[in-house]
C-alpha cells in the first residue's frame, strides 16, 4: 500500500471514532445561523500542483454543516475548548476535541475549508497542494470570528476558554494568542507549530504551551531537521491585514523572499522575554498530530515535487502523556469562580 493510501485510510478511519455530524439541537436555533458569514474564496493556482485561494473569506456560521459545538452534560457554564485543525481539515482534531470533550469542557471546532464553501476535495489535496498561507488565512479568519461568538454566549465560562491548534491550527492558534482578551482566553495549545504561513506573533498576550513529538519531521526537507528547527525561505511568508505584527512584517514574499524564517525555537528566544508565559514541552514516540492514529514514520511527496518528512501519530502511552500534560495546563491557566 502507497503512503497515499495509508494517510487516506487513516484519516477517513479516525473521523469514525467520534460523530461526524454537527450537534446543535438546542444549543442552536434558526435565529442564531449565519450563512452570510460563508466565505466566497476561490482556488487559483501558484505554480504547477500548488494552489493559493483568492476572494472573500469566511467569518463564522455555527449552522455550518462541519461545524461541532457540545456543552457536556450536567456541567454548568463550563470551560471551552476551540480546536483549529490543520492541512487536512477538521478530522485532524476530531479525536482530540473528543478527548476535550470527555474531561468535562464544551468544545468548539469546524472545517476553515468548508466554511469557504470549498468541497468535493480530500484531505490529501489541502494538505500537498495548498500553500500554508492559504490554509492559514482561511483558519484565521473563521477562528477569529468564532471566538467573538463564542465570547457573547451564556451557557460556557467565557472567563475560561482556551484554544488548541495542530500544524497549520497551532501557527494561527499562536497568532490568536496576540490577539485575544486575556479576561476571555486563559492559554493557547499549539501542537506541532509551523513558522511559515502567515509568521509568528511579535508578543503573545496569554499563556502559550508548544508541544512537540520527539518524531515530528513533517514538512522538512532534511530527514535530521525535527519540527521545533523548520525554517523555510521567507518568500512562503505573506503578510495578511487579520494576523498581529509578526515575523512576517519583514521575512515575506515581497521582503527578504531569500532569506530563512526563524524556527519555532528562534522565535520563542526572540518573543519570550516581553510576552505572556511560554512552555515548551517535548514527548517521546510522538509524531506529528498525536490523535492521527498510529505512529507512522515515513516521508512523502508534495504536489510541488518535493520529498518531505511526514511522520504522523503517536503510540497510546505517548499520546496519554501528551493529553496529561495538556490537561495540567489548563488546569495552571484556569481561573477560579
């Protein structure tokens, strides 16, 4: 079996271990739907096999078909997990927010992709053939408006909301946290965090945990370089009205095209000393995005013809030591009634 199709039966089967189908029951009603906040963006090709998109992008319509927002039962204005997805879309946080779910919190997810009414491709297509500025854009700009809904709802703690990226969702996720009332956003999760998109914030104005799988080499082009060290031309920077001033004011397309972005590593060293409290944490047998499924590691194709790392996963045990440090966390952030 190709690597291809590995990904492809890992993905569709982990978005089997908890309900596809968004909950709003009467959490929601009609008078609550949104559908002029759906995007209007179009796919417009960068070179052979890479795409960006182009056009209006999406706010937040919580009647989106992908859309999850769950209140656990018996739990009275609980805390609130918003999870971002990465490259491939909102399987990739499935299993996690359902883990989330399970320790008591009421989670909020949704696909950026479907949001901007883009369907019929697969998860492979977002992730090797649309450029992380794309991608970033789209999560960012639904994921912002989603927290300024969330803000004005009554049945969560909107004193005690946090934030959990993969890849893609923890660049955007570390951006949020530049971004966000701190009274509102008590810590930011960034699992596996990529410097090249959109750039990194120039401060972060809440606590913010950076975890990564001591096998995580996704993206990179040298099989020895790990996910905390990607560094990528500037030129795969764009600087976008939305995000915070970054690293992406002067590393961009337009700006320094040649020279490298600051690792994840540099860019904490750079940001640390003026900027809310940051962890780092690191775990063994660990990939990249622990609630994938099984530990894989493997390299793969793009569609712009470069091999690439792509371990995926994490074992069990990995994977429980990863949500235990994630709780602990949030269990440092959050504030007392």
């Amino acid at each position: 079996m190709s690597v291809f199709s590995v990904l492809v039966a890992l993905l569709f089967g982990l978005s089997s271990l908890v309900p596809s189908q968004a909950q709003t029951g009467p959490l929601l009603d009609a008078a609550s739907c949104r559908p002029d906040q759906q995007g209007q963006a179009q796919l417009q090709i960068l070179r052979q096999g890479v795409h960006t998109v182009q056009g209006t992008l999406a706010g937040f319509d919580p009647c989106q078909a992908s859309v999850r927002f769950r209140l656990p039962a018996g739990v009275v204005r609980p805390p609130l997990m918003i999870s971002l997805h990465g490259g491939g879309g909102i399987k990739d946080v499935l299993a996690s927010d359902q883990a989330f779910f399970e320790h008591g919190m009421a989670t909020l997810t949704f696909d950026a992709y479907e949001m901007n009414r883009f369907t019929g491709r697969g998860p492979l297509f977002w992730v090797r053939q649309v450029s992380n500025e794309a991608r970033q854009r789209m999560l960012l700009s639904t994921a912002w408006a989603a927290y300024q809904w969330a803000i004005q709802r009554d049945d969560i703690d909107t004193q005690n909301i946090y934030i959990f990226g993969i890849s893609n969702g923890a660049a955007v996720a570390a951006n949020l946290a530049a971004m966000v009332d701190p009274q509102h956003v008590r810590g930011v999760i960034a699992e596996g965090i990529t410097p090249v998109g959109l750039g990194l914030p120039h401060q972060t104005r809440v606590p913010l945990m950076l975890a990564f799988g001591r096998l995580d080499d996704f993206g990179a082009s040298d099989p020895k370089m790990m996910r905390w060290l990607l560094s990528d031309p500037c030129r795969f920077n764009v600087r976008f009205e939305l995000a915070p001033p970054g690293t992406a004011a002067r590393c961009n397309n337009t700006s320094g095209p040649t020279e490298m972005t600051p690792s994840p590593l540099a860019w904490v060293d750079s940001i640390h000393a003026r900027s809310a409290p940051i962890e780092i944490a690191y775990f063994e047998n660990m990939a990249h995005n622990a609630y994938f499924g099984p530990l894989m590691q493997q390299r793969a194709t793009w569609g712009g013809g470069q091999t690439l790392g792509a371990s995926l996963g994490a074992t069990p045990e990995a994977r429980a030591l990863f949500f235990q440090a994630m709780t602990a966390f949030i269990a440092r952030q959050r504030r007392s009634p």
